[in-house]
C-alpha cells in the first residue's frame, strides 16, 4: 500500500515540477505579449493628441487631472482619450512629458466610467459607446488573447486581479520625443489560471495517492492473502504436520508457487511415509536373523555333543551370511539414494561386461543343473554406465533366475543395441510371477505369494530399479506360464 502511495505521490510531484513552472512561464508570456500589444495601441491612438500643449496647461495648472482646477481643453480631450484606450484594452495608462512629468493617470480600467467617452477604432468618435463591450477587445484589434487565446482570453475582467508588470513605449513629435506611454495592470488571468491549475494539481494529488493507497491495499490483500496461507502451511509442516496442503486457487505465480508447494509437500510425505516403512522393514527383516543367531549360539553353548555344536554353529554361520547380505543391500539401496554411483560412470562395451560375467554364472547354472545360455550380438554395444552397480543389478538378477528355476530349466542372458539404446535382459523357466505380484513388485522388502519356500531379503529387484534409474533407463519384466523375463534398458552411446 505505502509503495503504491509513494509512486503516486511521486508522480503527482513530478508533474507539478514540470508543468506548474511550464504554465507560469506561459501566462508570463502571454502577459507581456499583451502589455505590449496594448502599449502599442495606446501608442497610436494618443500619438495626434499635442502633448506639448497639454504638458503646457498641466503645468500651469499645477497638476493633471487633480481636481485642484479645471483641466484645458487639450487635458480633457487627452484624458477622454487615454481613458477610452485603457477601457479599451484594459490596462491602466499612464502618460509622461518628455522631463517626466506625469501629465495623464486613467486609473485601474475597473473604475472607468464609459460614460461619454469616445469610441477607440476605425477613426469613430462616437460618445457613449462602451468599448469594453466591443470587438476591440479581441485579436480584431490587434491585441492578443489575455491568456494567449486560452478559454478565458474574452471573460471579463471584473473582479480579477492586477498585474505589478508594466511596459513603457515612447511618443514622438518630429526628431523629438514628446512624451512617455506606460501600461500597467493588465488582467492577471495567468496568475489565477495558475492558481486554479495548482489548486487542482493539489487536490487530484491528494485523490491520486489516496486511490493509489486503496489500490495498493487491495493488490496487497490479493497477494498476500495466499502467500499467508503458504506461510501457515509451511509453519504446520515444521512442526510435522506432512497432510497439510496450501488451499489455493489462482492461475498466476502465486498459484505456481502454491502448487509447487504442494507438490513438494507431496512428495515429503510420501518420501517420509517411505522412510518410515523401509525403516520398519529392515528391523523387521534384520529382527529374524538376528533372532536365529541368537538362539542357535545359545543351544550350541548348552551341547555337550560336538556334533550338534557344529551344526548349531554352522546354522549361525548362515544366519550371520544372511544378516551381512541384508546389511549390504541396504548400505547399497542407501548410496543408490543418495546418488553416490554418479562419480564413476564411464563408457563401457555391454557385450564385453556380459561376457565377462558369464563364466562365473555359467558355473553356478551347471552345479544346479540348469542350462545357461547367452545372446549376444556380433557389434559392441557402447554405453555410460557404472560397471559395478550394472553387475550388481545383472546379478541380482541372474541369482532370481537361478534360485526359482527348478533342475532342468533353462537361463539366458542377453544384450542387444536397438534405434532408442542398449538393452539387457535375463530370460529363465522357473515358476514365474503370479499377476497380484506385479505392480509390487519392485518394492523393497516385497517378496511374492509363492516366493515363500525360497531365501532371499525382496531387496534384490528394488535395487536393480534404483540403479537403472541412476543411469537414466529402466527394469520391465513380464511373467508368462514357461517364460519370466525381466529387461534393463540403457541410454546407447556411439563409438
């Protein structure tokens, strides 16, 4: 609101500093112009009057126009005259000998009696007129507009304040000069055009900066109103209130700032929600093993037959394999979270990555009577990866096919470069995913209806999908009766 106010009222004085000097500047202008126009009209029509016969008789009366005796005839023909141009043009005239002597005042024109003065223009000397009402006032005569041709150049003058200027113009008689013509008091309608001008300025400053106020004070509710709804969002979210969402409706970039926090909002809680169960789980799955060792260690301190201590210790044996191998996927599902794989990723060839491997598995698959073959194209296949954590994911991979494909099975590993990137593929004939299965599948700790017979920890597939993530791909697999296959798709890279 205030900032609203303070540009409006900075405009508003910006204007006045600019066109208040520019009017006064004009109306000072128009002024003299007309000061002169009428000194110059006083000027020819006082200029056949003999000056040095009135100069004559105002001296040996003593003084012109007093009333201290009768004025001769030239005074009164030359006051008559000078009265009658002063109504005319409205200007006060004041008419000087050549030693400076005042010998002719009219007076303020307002007190100009008409009255049996002379009609000034077109050589008329027509008594009675009242030239104040005629055409000579305007630019017919000569005379420029009082305001410069401005709406109130032909208003009267009654009542109007005086101009302090006046103009002085010289009468000649011969080579000599004869007498002295000053003009003065000519109707200051600048000066009150000038006050009404800032008057006005004033006042449509005072209902600008107010209506620029309530404006402001509008706009300021409109845009803080949701950014307070924002504000006690995030405050109920500080203190662990995730649920809370920021109610509102607009289209603008407050609305964008309200849905982007939502949506972050959103994904806080899930993350949170997430956290909370992984947390669960991995105590849940770390709780068993833990339990088994704990149990078996102390039977095995209470035999007295070393055989049964052996197998008890055996047993424990397993049970802190099973507790390292849990530990390790989650210290691995935490770096894939993290992103910490991002530091060593380089291009690698996947057909000699997958050849690579394939011994090792080639092994495993012949000591449970499985057979194992792979398909590999002739070409390399480029892509940027991190090698350990495609082998991981590759492994965890093979290891499933492995563990639920029965004796006689069959498992093949795959690689192929295709128009959109680099596939991988582990293809196996073990018992398959039931459908219920499938849209959980890659959730940590999930482990499907008929996986219960079979190890494992369900972090397995959860990790191969942080890792594909991590190298911009993807896991797809699909379960049919006879044929599991499971697809990991890569970013390819050209040679």
């Amino acid at each position: 609101m205030l900032s609203y106010a303070g540009v409006a009222l900075f405009a508003v004085i910006a204007l006045g500093v600019i066109l208040i000097p520019l009017l006064d500047s004009y109306y000072a202008r128009s002024e003299g112009s007309y000061l002169q126009a009428g000194a110059e009209r006083a000027a020819a029509y006082l200029s056949e009057i003999d000056w040095g016969a009135v100069a004559a008789e105002v001296k040996d009366a003593g003084a012109a126009d007093s009333g201290a005796s009768t004025p001769g005839a030239d005074t009164t023909a030359a006051i008559r005259q000078a009265r009658a141009v002063a109504l005319s043009t409205q200007l006060r005239i004041e008419i000087y000998s050549a030693d400076g002597s005042l010998l002719v005042d009219t007076g303020s024109p307002e007190s100009i009696d008409p009255a049996g003065l002379v009609t000034v223009g077109d050589g008329d000397k027509e008594p009675g007129r009242d030239p104040h009402h005629s055409k000579d006032r305007g630019d017919d005569d000569g005379l420029p507009g009082l305001l410069g041709g401005g709406l109130l150049s032909g208003a009267q003058t009654s009542g109007v304040p005086r101009s302090d200027r006046s103009v002085e113009t010289q009468l000649a008689g011969g080579d000599a000069i004869v007498a002295t013509v000053r003009v003065s008091e000519a109707p200051a309608y600048g000066a009150a055009a000038l006050r009404s001008a800032l008057v006005g300025w004033l006042l449509a400053g005072v209902a600008a900066v107010i209506l620029a106020a309530i404006v402001g004070w509008a706009s300021s509710r409109h845009l803080t109103r949701p950014l307070r709804a924002i504000t006690v969002a995030s405050d109920k979210m500080a203190q662990g209130d995730l649920t809370v969402r920021a109610e509102v409706r607009r289209s603008d970039e407050i609305g964008s700032l309200a849905g982007s926090f939502n949506a972050m909002a959103g994904r806080m809680q899930h993350t949170v929600a997430a956290l909370q169960r992984f947390v669960a789980d991995a105590a849940h799955e770390l709780g068993t093993p833990l339990t088994a060792l704990e149990a078996d260690l102390e039977l095995a301190q209470t035999q007295t037959d070393p055989a049964d201590q052996q197998r008890l210790i055996e047993r424990a044996m397993r049970q802190a394999e099973r507790l390292e191998r849990l530990s390790g996927n989650l210290l691995r599902l935490s770096r894939l979270d993290a992103g910490g794989l991002w530091e060593s990723f380089q291009v690698v060839d996947l057909v000699s990555l997958v050849k690579e491997m394939a011994d090792g598995i080639a092994s495993r698959a012949e000591q449970a009577g499985i057979e194992f073959s792979l398909e590999l194209p002739s070409d390399v296949v480029w892509a940027r990866i991190h090698a350990d954590g495609l082998r991981v994911a590759i492994d965890n991979l093979v290891d499933n096919a492995l563990k639920f494909t029965p004796e006689g099975g069959r498992v093949v590993l795959g690689a192929a470069a295709g128009a959109g990137g680099a596939t991988i593929w582990v293809g196996d004939t073990g018992v398959g995913i039931p459908s219920e299965d499938m849209d959980a599948l890659f959730t940590r700790f999930h482990r499907g209806r008929n996986a219960a017979a079979f190890p494992g920890s369900g972090l397995g597939l959860a990790i191969v999908q942080a890792t594909m993530e991590l190298h911009g791909g993807g896991v797809r697999a699909e379960s049919r009766p006879g044929l599991t296959r499971f697809e990991l798709s890569l970013p390819r890279l050209s040679p």
